[in-house]
C-alpha cells in the first residue's frame, strides 16, 4: 500500500503532538489511556554521505548524500490479551514515498501460547528478525550498499533480502500471514511456527549459460498451498543469560547490541519451505515445478565485562531448488545457494564526551549454483568495519566506515566479460536519529 508522503506525515505527526502524554526515555511519545492501554510512538532517520566505486549504472566513482529512510512507528496494547504494531517508511530507492512497511496484531494468550497477524517478520534465521537500525555495522542493512553488479547473483534468492517488495520477490524477509510463538521456562526454549502468502512467479528462476537470469517458460495452477517457516530457540537461562524478548514483542525484533541492558546468548535453527514455481515442461526443464526448501543455523552472544561489551553472531542459510541453470545449451539443473557470516563487535560503555564508542566487524560470503565460461558457482566475499558513536541508546549514533565486495568463481567471470568491476569499495559516513 502506497501513500503519499505528505499526506501520511503531517496528519500522523500532529495526531502524536496533541495526544502524546508522556516521554519514554527521550526515543519516543507514549499515549497513555491506562495502565493497561497505551501506544509508544516514534520517528525515525538515517541519513548517509555515500562514496561509491563504479557499478552498472556507473561507469565512474561518485558520491551524494541521501537520506535512506525516514520511519514512523507505533507500537501498543490495548489490554493485556492484544497488543499491536505498525511502520510507515518512506526511502530512498522508491522515491520517498510513504509505504506501510510492517504491521500486525498479537494475541498474548500464554507465554507459551502467542499468535501475531499481520504484514510481520518470517520466523526463518536470525537474519530476519534484526533491526537493522541498531546494527553495529551501518553496511549489513541487506543489499542496499550492494553495488548493482552483484545483485545479479541475487535474482533468485536473496539471503540478506529487505522488506516486502511484492509477490514477485523471491524469498521474503517480511511477508502477509499468521506466526504461532512461545517462550518455555522463562525464555529457555522459544518457538515460532509461521504460515504466509504462497507466491509462484516465473520471472528470474533461469541461469542462462550467457550470464543472467531469465524468466521460465511455465503455466501456473491454482494456487492452493501456502508458505511455512518454522524456528526455534534455546537460551541458556542457567548460566545467567537472559532470553531476547522476541516471542512477546509485536514486531518480532532482535538486536545487535544491548549496550549492556542485557546479557543474552541465542542458539537458533530455521527451516522454511514454499512451492515457488509449477507448470514447467519436463521435456525442457527435467522437472514440472519447484519448491524451495531452506534450513538456518546460527548463533548470538553479547555480554558485559567492567567497562566492555564485545558480541558476536555467528549464521549459515541453505537454499534447496532455488532456481534452474543451464549446465549445456539443451541441459537444466535445479540450483541451490547458500551463505554464512559472522558479525563481531566491541563496546565500550562509559561515556567519552557525548557518547559510547564502539567498532564492529561483518564478513558474508554467498554461493548461488550457476556457470559462466566454464566457471562454476556465482560466489562473492563481503566485509565491512564501522566505528560507532553511539549518541542515545542503540539507534541514536554516527558511524563511520567502509565495505567492500569481491566477486568469484563464475560470477566474477560474468562481471568481468561485462567490462563492470568485480571488486568494489564503498566509505560512507551515517547519522540515525529515533524520538
């Protein structure tokens, strides 16, 4: 649903000014009709100066200021039984305008027993639970620093993929639908069972020998299946760590650091299946459809020693059938991917002037089953180091920083032969702001 920036903003700010009560800890207004029905409202900025190599639509090393996202939010409940939540974001990449990005309601009926509705965040890695505002690592928002050369990898899978874009994305980060989510023994097991939209679009699920992705020639059905995703938790409690507040937040967010507010470790496996794609000629294809069955491993610890709070996460993704490509002119093979990363951070949490100093670390490498001029594998390297600033809370702060991409295998093959630069470096300098 898109709205007019404008139209969105002003009627949504004055509304916040005139019945917004109270200050919650200077990051945003509460509405308070009782102790038990109440809504926390914020906005949100991130602005950046970007320094960009050449990419596709560049063929010169550039630079601009932009402002990426601008959000407001709320987030409440009515009674103890229901709770709600919902963002309007307005970004760069579309043009500013205002988009309702995220919004659910949630049923608390039981620690054990909560079920949230809505456009909501899929219970699938880690990964896809993170508010990326609060990323140490400015540059680990996804793919937006992800030279356009790149994406071309991408097409079919996304691990790192943003929000809702449409049905036609291929794998969703946030999708319509319904997740079923408890919290066992205080937080020492959680799941988290979700069931979304089923989405069949043919449009880049084929690898060509010539390099790119293409559409394939299909005949869709009915569609009468729907997407599930499964994950589970495990915390352990007994050593004094205390479980993430995931299953009874609305919006199903995890972060990066707590600076210090909690110490917490987080063992995490994902498993996500969905029918994307039917109606294919086996005489052409070798199969008549394809359903992406995917799994997550991953691993999160951040804890406070005197004066420093170092973190570090720890993921993989599989993805089984996520596409075609050409092993020959006349031959197809299903096509897989997979990634992993690593995320390590250190803080430190006494003041030095107007804020906390911290440095973060992140490395990805992705692998996608594809060839090119008897090269195999679309494979790339990524990392980026960031200094942070942190001005108020996690999502208040300057960052300074860089990332930078480095293609292999057939992919670098592929960029290569298309006079582009595999090898890309972007320095950028971030200000986020919440209240």
């Amino acid at each position: 649903m898109k709205i007019k920036f404008k139209r969105v903003f002003f009627p949504f700010l004055l509304g916040g000014l005139v019945f917004c009560s109270s200050l919650k800890e200077a990051q945003s207004f509460q509405i308070k009709v009782s102790e038990e029905t109440f809504a926390d409202m914020y906005a949100q900025i991130r602005v950046f100066y970007l320094n960009r190599d050449k990419d596709k639509d560049h063929n010169y090393k550039w630079n601009d200021f932009q402002i990426y996202k601008f959000r407001l939010a709320i987030k409440g409940q009515i009674n103890p039984l229901v709770q709600f939540y919902g963002m309007l974001d307005a970004n760069e990449n579309e043009g500013y305008q205002a988009k309702l990005w995220e919004a659910g309601v949630q049923f608390t009926f039981a620690p054990e027993f909560v079920v949230k509705v809505g456009e909501l965040r899929v219970p699938f890695s880690r990964h896809n639970f993170v508010a990326r505002h609060d990323s140490v690592v400015m540059s680990s928002d996804g793919n937006y620093f992800l030279p356009s050369q790149f994406k071309d990898a991408l097409r079919a899978v996304d691990p790192y993929v943003g929000g809702y874009r449409g049905k036609e994305q291929p794998f969703k980060r946030t999708d319509f639908g319904t997740v079923i989510a408890g919290s066992i023994k205080d937080g020492l097991f959680k799941y988290y069972l979700g069931i979304f939209n089923n989405d069949r679009f043919p449009g880049n699920k084929v690898w060509r020998l010539t390099g790119g992705f293409g559409n394939a020639t299909a005949s869709p059905k009915d569609k009468k299946n729907f997407e599930y995703d499964l994950r589970l938790e495990f915390t352990p409690t007994f050593w004094g760590f205390k479980s993430e507040e995931t299953v009874f937040d609305p919006s199903l967010r995890v972060r990066q650091t707590y600076l210090g507010k909690r110490d917490t470790m987080t063992f995490g496996l994902g498993y996500h299946h969905e029918k994307h794609l039917e109606g294919l000629n086996p005489a052409t294809y070798k199969t008549s459809s394809l359903t992406r069955k995917a799994w997550a491993a991953d691993f999160f610890v951040e804890k406070t020693f005197g004066k420093y709070i170092p973190g570090l996460e720890l993921g993989y993704m599989y993805f089984d059938d996520t596409h075609l490509y050409q092993a020959t002119p006349t031959t197809y093979k299903k096509g897989d991917a997979y990634t992993w990363y690593v995320d390590a951070h250190l803080i430190y949490k006494e003041k030095i002037g107007f804020g906390i100093p911290g440095i973060g670390f992140r490395y990805e490498y992705v692998n996608v089953d594809g060839n090119f001029q008897n090269k195999k594998d679309l494979a790339y390297d990524r990392y980026g180091v960031c200094f942070t600033y942190y001005l108020h809370g996690a999502a208040t702060k300057l960052g300074i920083g860089f990332d930078t991409v480095k293609a292999k295998d057939a992919l670098k093959a592929y960029i290569k032969n298309r006079k582009w630069e595999d090898s890309t470096t972007t320095w950028y300098v971030g200000l986020y702001a919440q209240f």
